[in-house]
C-alpha cells in the first residue's frame, strides 16, 4: 500500500472499526461503525491519502491514540 501519508491500515468487521497508522507520526486512529464496503474500497483506492481525505475524514465517530505502542517503540 504505497502512501505517503498513510503507512497502514486494519479492519474489524465484527465491530465496523477502521484503524488507520500515519507515516512520519506514526499515530493511530480508530475510526467507527465504517461499513466493510469503504474499507475495501479504501484497500483498492490508487490515493489512500485523497480516499482517506474525501470519504472517511470527518465522516465517522474516531478515536485518537497518540501512542499505539504505549511508549514501547520497535527499533
């Protein structure tokens, strides 16, 4: 998943969370109740960066964690 704002992305189904990692911060949000059908897409966009931006920004109820790794970083 090339990106140069996003470095990775996870889905749930069961419970409709999205987590979303982005490059250089290396923050995690947790994004909320988003249907399967715009993860996949999400998984399929050429931008990750402008999918991200148009359909899921603003969009959806999410969760900030500054510090997924809890101060534990892999070197």
């Amino acid at each position: 998943m090339p990106s140069t704002a996003i470095s990775r992305i996870a889905y749930e189904s069961e419970t409709e969370t999205l987590s979303v990692w982005f490059r250089g911060s290396g923050e995690l949000y947790r994004y909320y109740e988003v249907p399967g059908r715009i993860y996949d897409a999400f998984r399929k966009a050429g931008s990750k960066g402008r999918f991200f931006n148009y359909y899921i920004k603003d969009r959806y109820r999410f969760q900030h964690i500054s510090d997924p790794d809890g101060g534990r970083h892999a070197a």
